[in-house]
C-alpha cells in the first residue's frame, strides 16, 4: 500500500506535493520522495523514512518547477532498500520520465522475463519498474494512444501517476482495486490517492479517476481515455481500503470513510451485542466502528486507550519486531477507566493475531474484569495480490483457526466477528468489492510467484 500525488500548473508544485505527501502518510511510512519538472529538467528529492523528515525549506526549494509527483512508500513487491524508494526517474532518448505506482501487478513474471530478453536493465525489485521500460519500447505516437497500449499490457492493481513530455498523467486498473481522486486548485489539477489531501492542499475534489481510465493534464487542460474493454471487467474496489487503510475524512469508492466505519459498527453490534459496561475503540481506525456500535446499542462509549502520536501506524510496519514493539508504546490503556470494568473492545480487524495478543494484555493488566473483542470485518483467511502486505496464509490467524481458539489465543472472554453480508450489506456500490482475503475467491488469475522478493537479484544487498 502506498500514497502518491501529482499536479500540474501550480508555480510551487514541489510544496503542494509535500502537502499531500503529509496527508497521505498514513499509506505508508518506510519512504518518501517527489520529483518536480520546470519544463527543462526534473528535480528529485527521496529518502527513507517520514515526509515530514525528509523534506524541509531547503530540500523543497530544490523542487523548482509547475509540476510534481509524489510518493510514500509501503513495500509490497521489494524490499525496503533506498534503490527502491520512488518515484523512479529515468531519461530516456534524452527525455526525462518519472512516475510513482500504488498496487500490485500479477502478470510481473511473465513482463519482466519479456523485458530482459529484449534487453532492459532492471535498476530496481519493483514491480513498478515494468511501467518505466514498457513505455521505453512501446512505439509512441500521440499520447492517448500511446498510453493505452502500455496500459494495456499491464494486469493486476495500479494507480499510477506519471510526468512524462510535459504532461501529468493519472492511470487507474480496469478493476479498480485502488483509489484515485481529481482535484482541482486554481487553474490546475491534482491527482491523489485519497480526497483528505485535497483538504490540505485547499484544492476542490472534482471526482474519482474511473476503473480503466487515463487522464492526460497538459497545463490546465484534461483529456480522458479509457482502455479497450474496461466496461466489461468487474470492478474489484478493495473493502480494506474501507475498513482500514484509507482516512476517515476520505472520499473513496464513493463513500466517506467515516461514515463506512461507523455503519461496519452498527452492523456489528447488531450481529455480535456484549453484555458490558462500555465500549472502546482500539485507537484510531476502531474508534469509528466502536462509535456505530455504541450509538446501535445505547452503551457508553470511552476513550479507554490513549494513542502516542508520535509512533506510526503498527499493521505497515515491515518487521514483526518492530509491530510487536510499536504496539506497547503506540497505546496505553487508561488504568482509572478500564479497571474493574467489563469492556467490549473493538478491533478492525485481526490478521496475525499477536498485535490483537498484546492490546488485550495491556488491558487485561489495566484491570479490565471482562474483555470481549469484536471486529468489524469478517476472519483474514487468504493472502493479498493486489498491493496490501497480508502475510502467507500459514500467518494470518484465521487460515488455521476457529473463532474459538482465536479467542483462546488473543485472551478474551468472548470474540465476534462481523459476517461477510454484513459487511457487504452497509457498503454503497456493494457488488463492486474485492473481498479475496475473507472469501479466497479472487477476481484476477493468480500470480505464478507470490514472493514479495521475487524480484531481489542474489548478492544485491
């Protein structure tokens, strides 16, 4: 999962990007990077780490230019190694390109074997990098069609924006499995993977980026393209975004994700209610749905777990180690509250279970008298394709267990899950969901290797 951002036809480009690379942050912490062009040159500024440290007054006012692109990174395909931090900037036949990609591709094996034998040089292990050399060897023309012959190569999960010859281009997959927004400030547009960054950047949300669509921005002009056939692909939007990756303040898929959260609560408390004195959200994507479950069965609703701010998000963390110890110093339970107390706790969701293992310990030790955890999305049986890092299925938790002894592994007194109809009931556009990862039933062929380093040369590290 990763965040990008592009614009155009904004005199301090590199600036607005950083803006909504700020935003988007929670998308992913490992990198970030932004490429500007003043209509001669590109300009590159990329490091490991937050946004908010690598970029300051100096480092943005090397950003010279009208456009941007912008990227923050969380690997899915590659390892976490600085060749891999994007956007990736090329020159090719003396024009610079830069483009940064959200998603996963499942046909890489078979492009990059293709690639190489025509004789490209991989410069880094992303899947990402197959775009770059598809647009190097693909006989280009005018724009619009010249994109929608790269574009269509390519299958799997992709938001991608792209500088190249003078335009801003956005690109989303025909099954839209990731989000793509387009803003507009002043006499320009912006392009971002979720809407809250058009709030910091004090831009209009003008509308999503279609499934199978190509939007070219010269200047302040738009031209939009689709690819052959994608009215007929299902769209694939992925519930995950809605249940736990995207802002609570977005617009994605047509819905704001506050609201969604909220709705996922009430259903919840409908299907799973607990006989407790209050209810408490595991901060802070579980506040939402522990505020809809609340308001559905008239509880108490308490800010029992007080989140450190200053430590990011623990599911996109690239290590268990560093999960496992983000999570005792991200929250702390509120001993004066939860003691004594019976507790409904609600969760997200649960993939490996030692995150939701060590919670519940810290609220077992606050004093809590009963701990009934519910989720509000269905188990994590199956793997992800489609750019979130789900582990093999011999680590996500409910591949190999019941409810009952997930309950037993995690500690709590009782564990409810929210039905997958449930879930699907309180989602607008409900048939136009991905939900491989509760059902296994996924909506691409599979890709032949699934190793998140199948691209990693011997020796490179």
């Amino acid at each position: 999962m990763c965040g990008i951002v592009g614009l155009s036809h904004h005199k301090e480009a590199g600036k607005i990007a950083f803006l909504g690379l700020y935003a988007l942050q929670h998308r992913g912490e490992e990198a970030a990077g932004i490429v500007s062009y003043d209509g001669r040159q590109m300009h590159v500024v990329k490091k490991d780490g937050l946004a908010v440290d690598n970029f300051d007054e100096n480092s943005i006012a090397q950003l010279k230019g009208h456009m941007a692109i912008a990227h923050t990174r969380y690997s899915t395909t590659g390892s976490s190694h600085t060749k891999n931090i994007q956007p990736i900037l090329v020159s090719h036949r003396k024009r610079p390109m830069a483009l940064a990609h959200n998603g996963n591709l499942i046909n890489t094996d078979e492009l990059y074997t293709k690639l190489e034998n025509e004789g490209s040089i991989f410069q880094t292990s992303m899947d990402s990098e197959i775009f770059v050399h598809l647009l190097a060897k693909t006989p280009n023309g005018a724009m619009a069609p010249w994109l929608t012959k790269v574009f269509s190569q390519v299958e799997g999960a992709y938001s991608v924006v792209l500088l190249l010859e003078g335009s801003l281009i956005g690109a989303r997959d025909p099954h839209g499995f990731r989000p793509l927004c387009l803003g507009k400030l002043g006499d320009g547009y912006i392009l971002a993977s979720e809407s809250c960054a058009f709030d910091l950047m004090n831009a209009e949300f003008v509308r999503e980026v279609a499934p199978g669509e190509i939007v070219i921005i010269k200047g302040n002009k738009l031209e939009s393209v689709f690819l052959p056939g994608c009215e007929k692909t299902k769209k694939s939007f992925c519930v995950f975004e809605n249940i736990y990756f995207a802002r609570p303040d977005s617009t994605i898929f047509g819905d704001n994700i506050y609201q969604v959260r909220k709705r996922l609560g009430a259903q919840l408390a409908i299907e799973h209610p607990a006989d407790a004195d209050f209810v408490l959200g595991i901060p802070d994507s579980g506040n939402y749905a522990a505020l809809g479950y609340a308001q559905q069965l008239k509880m108490p609703f308490e800010e029992g777990i007080i989140r450190n701010h200053y430590i990011g998000r623990t599911f996109i963390q690239p290590t268990q180690f560093l999960r496992e110890f983000r999570v005792r110093v991200k929250l702390n339970p509120i001993r004066e509250v939860i003691k004594g107390k019976k507790v409904v706790v609600i969760e997200d969701s649960i993939v490996r279970g030692t995150t939701s293992r060590s919670r519940i310990e810290g609220i077992r030790e606050a004093g809590a008298k009963e701990i009934h955890m519910r989720i509000s999305c269905p188990p994590i049986k199956s793997p992800c394709f489609y750019g979130i890092d789900f582990p093999s299925t011999g680590e996500l938790i409910a591949h190999n267990k019941t409810v009952a002894q997930i309950a037993d592994f995690i500690k709590v007194d009782s564990l409810g899950f929210l039905s997958l109809g449930g879930m699907m009931s309180v989602m607008k556009n409900r048939g136009d969901f991905c939900c491989a990862c509760f059902t296994g039933q996924y909506p691409t062929a599979l890709p032949k290797n699934t190793d998140k380093l199948k691209l990693e040369k011997s020796g490179e590290e």
